[in-house]
C-alpha cells in the first residue's frame, strides 16, 4: 500500500464524521458509520499481516478499529444519535492520525482531536465535571505535545532538515542534553496524561462515570499513551528517558496500587472500572520505562489485551444500566436469574482483565515479571499486589450485580432483557481474542519485535539494548 495512502488513512473517518452531522435520521448514521469503521478494520488486517508499516503501528492500527466497530454495534441504541456517532468517527480519525502520521504536526493535530468528543459532550450535557475533565487532559496532554511538535518543526528548519516535519528526519537532530531533557520530560508528560497515570488521573473517572460510553469510552481506553511514548519518546530522546525512567517507574507503580485500592471501595460500576484502568496503565508505563525488552513487550501487549476487555466490561456495565436505570452496585443485585449470558460474559472478561491463567493479560503479566525481577523486585511485589486487589475488586462487582438477592433498593424489575444477539456477539469475539491471546500467544508476541526492530534506538548497552 502507498505511504502517501497509509499516512492519510485517519481522514476517512473524520471527514465522513463531519458529513454526518448533517444526517436526520440516527439509524442512517451508525449504518454509515458501521460500514466505515469495518471497512477500515478491514484495511488495517491488509496493513497487519501485509506488512504496509511497522509491526507496532500495525496491531494498535487494528486494536482502534476493530474497537470502534466493537463500540458502534454494541452499545445500546439509544446513545447513538447522530452527534454521537459522529463523535466516535472523529475519535478514530485522530487515534489513526496519531498511529500512522509521520509529520510531526499531524501528529500533534490528531491527538488533539481525540479529545474533542469529551469536550462536546461536556457541552450538550452541560456537566461542570466533564468540562474539568477536558481542561485538565488539554492542559497536561494536549499542550505538552503541541510545545514538542512545535519546537521539533523548529529545530527541523532551523538545523536545515531535508525534511523539518517528518518524524523520520528528526533522528538526525542535534540536541543539547539539556533541550532533549526538557522535550523528553513533554513527551512523558503527554503519554502519561493521555493514559490516565496517577497523578494526573483525575479526567478518567469523572469521563467513565458522567459521560455517554459511546462518547468517552474509545477516548479512555486507548493505546495512545504508550504509543507516544515509546515511538515518539524512545526514539527521539532515549537518552533522556533513561534519566526519567526512574521517576516514570514510581508513577507507573503508584498509579497501579493506587488505582486498585480506590477501586475497592467504589460503589458506581463505572467509577470502579474507571480506577481499574488507572491501575492497569500504571503497569503499562512501569514496563515501559524498565527499558528491557522482554517487559516492554509484555506492557504493550497488557495494553492491547485490556483495552479489549476493559472495552467489554464497560460495554456490559452500561447494558445493565441500560435495562436497570442505575450503574450503583448498591441498588442492583440477583441480575443472573434474569441475565445469566451478560453474568457469564463479565465474568469471563473479568478474570481476562486481570491476569488470570489462560487469558492474555497472564502471558503480559509473565513477562513484565521477568523483565523486571532482576533490577526491581520490589516494584514486582507491588504490580503482584495490585493485581491480587484488582481481582478481588471485579469479583466484589460480579457478586454485587449478579449474585445474591436484589438489594432492597434495587428499581422493581420483574423481567430484565438478557443479551441481545448483537451485545452477544460482540462479547464472544472479545472474550475468544482475549483467550487466543493466552493460549496462543506467538502471534501477538511478535511485538517484542516490533518494538525492537521499529525503535533501534542508539541505547548504552548496559541499559539494555
């Protein structure tokens, strides 16, 4: 596939988005915006195993596509106005942008548009705390990376590059120690933000809790985080990364038991999924900044196993909402008798999510462990402990859901709707990729490869490279 092709794949999406704004009927929307998104899922497999970019580009290009039409054939209908639907189109627009650009600028562009749906839905729902949530990812995401892509462009002219704006090029910048310090630090700061790693946390439960999942949930669960900061960060400024890797070690482990304790007490389904996910891109960036290649590895594939899982668990909480009215695990209860697939299926994706034997997120876990044991130890002990709390926290929601009898101040339900065969289907596929991924894992594990093979960067050799 051309590189000219491949590098404006993000359009589609957005500019079709744009379009349908102008559609009346929101049934005509998602049939359009379903045929888009599979037909890009579609390209991106031709990318993946027809090798039209890097192996790393190539699986989050698939993970964000395939995502989308997770998202717009399972979530309830009733979200999925016209607005909404084009909301989600412009989402995968920018996360294709940031993925398969190589113009620094682009690149900056896009990943601002991710963000724009939760800015919109702040607006129509007039929601104060949404509106903060916007304010405090732009501020320490958004503008970070804009400064980056900014002064790289500089520097680009400045130092006469063939070509100023192109990722590639910007390999043969020369940098002060200093001035790659300060850019490496934004780049940090970006992905970090982007991913929702404690302390700057704050935007993930107020965006999971208070907004519309089809809005804010692709905006959320993403990949993009880990992706800037390793293609962006790893390979432009390596050097300053080892000096930080330090620090980002500390964020990644706070982030994660942090996350898993204040997942316990949460009584909104939501909110707690929301704290599980700051849990788990806290083990993501502890991977990362380990600079080995074996917890590289498993932190980006961790990425792409739980996004897939959080996705399906976030999908079933809202179709409980959905038929309840209510996302608080206080007033629900006893749902198994009613809804014994939509029971299975968040187990299934539970214990997916967490580590357990068989799943993919066991063979990341595996090796994240053995990538760090030898120089963190402590760090592993912890992640262990994270992961154990995280667990029990799922069972807790699955018991309090599904299990039991209904609480005394549950809505009065006497017949409550089990999956629907679209809802169905969409939890089999994720359920069954998150189960390949345990029992077969060599396909995807090619992204210690990838990542390898697409980075090269100029590391010390006792650092690990």
């Amino acid at each position: 596939m051309n590189a000219w092709l491949i590098d404006s794949l993000w359009l589609l999406p957005l500019v079709t988005g744009i379009l349908l704004r102008r559609a009346r009927k929101p049934s005509s929307a998602r049939a359009v915006a379903t045929t888009v998104a599979t037909l890009l899922f579609a390209l991106s497999l031709v990318l993946l195993f027809g090798r039209g970019i890097d192996g790393l580009s190539a699986i989050l290009v698939s993970l964000v596509s395939g995502l989308i039409v997770v998202l717009l054939v399972g979530v309830p209908r009733v979200e999925l106005d016209v607005e909404t639907v084009a909301d989600v189109l412009l989402v995968e627009g920018g996360a294709l942008g940031v993925l398969v650009s190589t113009n620094v600028l682009v690149l900056a562009l896009c990943w601002a548009l991710t963000t724009i749906p939760l800015r919109l839905e702040a607006s129509r729902s007039r929601d104060v705390a949404l509106g903060r949530a916007f304010l405090w990812l732009s501020t320490f995401s958004v503008t970070p990376l804009f400064a980056v892509a900014l002064a790289l462009s500089i520097l680009g002219v400045q130092q006469h590059l063939a070509s100023p704006f192109d990722l590639t090029t910007h390999l043969k910048l020369h940098l002060s120690p200093r001035l790659e310090l300060v850019l490496g630090s934004g780049v940090v700061l970006a992905a970090t933000a982007r991913s929702g790693v404690f302390p700057f946390h704050l935007w993930v439960p107020a965006a999971l809790e208070r907004g519309r999942i089809s809005s804010v949930l692709p905006t959320v669960v993403s990949p993009l985080g880990s992706f800037i900061a390793t293609r962006l960060g790893l390979s432009l400024f390596p050097r300053a990364l080892t000096q930080i890797a330090p620090l980002v070690i500390a964020m990644g482990t706070a982030s994660a038991l942090y996350g898993a304790v204040v997942a316990l007490g949460r009584h909104n389904a939501r909110r707690q999924l929301a704290f599980l996910w700051v849990s788990i891109v806290g083990f993501v960036f502890v991977g990362l900044a380990s600079l080995d290649v074996r917890a590289m590895s498993g932190s980006m594939f961790y990425d792409v196993a739980a996004a897939l899982s959080m996705t399906g668990l976030l999908l079933i909480v809202r179709a409980v909402e959905a038929r309840t009215g209510t996302a608080d695990m206080r007033c629900l209860g006893g749902l198994v008798r009613f809804t014994p697939r939509l029971a299975a299926c968040y187990f299934l994706l539970g214990v997916a999510t967490v580590c357990f034997p068989g799943t993919a997120s066991f063979v990341c876990e595996d090796l994240l462990v053995q990538g760090l044991h030898e120089r963190h130890p402590v760090v592993v002990v912890l992640l262990l402990i994270a992961t154990a709390l995280n667990g029990v926290s799922l069972v807790r929601s699955f018991k309090r859901l599904f299990l039991g009898t209904p609480s005394m101040h549950a809505p009065p339900l006497e017949r409550v709707e089990d999956m629907l065969p679209r809802e169905r289907w969409v939890a089999v596929v994720l359920i069954t990729l998150s189960l390949l991924g345990g029992f077969l894992p060599s396909p995807l594990l090619r992204i210690r490869h990838s990542v390898v093979d697409s980075l090269r960067i100029a590391m010390p050799v006792e650092d690990g490279w």
